[in-house]
C-alpha cells in the first residue's frame, strides 16, 4: 500500500460535557497540528497516490470551516463532545466528500483509504481512518 501524507493546523474553542473531562469541560482552546494520509495500492497513470498540492489545499479548505471557531456554537455538533477523536473523525469525512467530489483529480477517487491524525501535544494524538 502506498500512502502520502499532507500536514496544516487548525485552532478551535470548545468545552465538554461529563465528569471524565475534568477542567476540559470549561471553556478552552486547542490548537491541532492536523495530518491527512491517503492510502492505495497502485499507483496512477503518473506514478502518484494524489497531488500533494491539492491535497494540502483541500485539507487546509475543511479545516478552515473549523478555525477560529468556538464548536460549542456550532450547529453541526449540537450536542456532540468535540473530542479529538471526534473532529478527526469529521475531518476525515469531509476530506472524503471532496474527494469523491473530484476535488483532489479523477484519479483520487481510486484512493482506497484516508486516515486524519489531529496532534493535540507532543505527546498526545487521535486518528480516524476510514475507507474510500
């Protein structure tokens, strides 16, 4: 399997509902270094997995509707704890909703698989991978 990765960053404002959250569940902020790897098997009529280029330029799209945001105003996760696991979970199918879209060129839609990774720390990180 072949896989290319692009990278950006978002910054977001969310609190969360449950006891577990702790302090998380005031108010803060968080800023995500966020990774897009798409994956598949065979390489395209030009030798690549996607365009690099226009894999960061859709990836830094979905992540723009995201940042400078406070989610807990959004109405599409009305409801919902925004955890980490959770956005790249949104991410992902966002990314894949363009991809299928012809967003990222004709060939992308042969991808087979999409992971999004969303760093929290250094130490910390969350992944959602899904199929194309």
């Amino acid at each position: 399997m072949f896989s290319v990765t692009v990278r950006d960053h978002m910054m977001i404002a969310h609190s969360f509902r449950g006891d577990v959250f702790g302090p998380a569940r005031r108010l803060h902020g968080a800023t995500y270094v966020v990774d897009a790897t798409f994956r598949r098997a065979a390489l395209d009529a030009d030798n690549i997995v996607v365009d690099i280029g226009r894999a960061g330029d859709q990836l830094h799209a979905v992540l723009a509707e995201l940042t400078y945001r406070n989610l807990d105003e959004a109405p599409e996760f009305a409801g919902t704890n925004t955890s980490t696991e959770a956005l790249a979970r949104f991410v992902a199918d966002r990314l894949a909703e363009r991809i299928h879209a012809g967003e990222l060129g004709h060939t992308a839609r042969e991808l087979d698989g999409l992971t999004v990774t969303l760093h929290e720390s250094h130490v910390a990180w969350a992944s959602y991978e899904r199929s194309l």
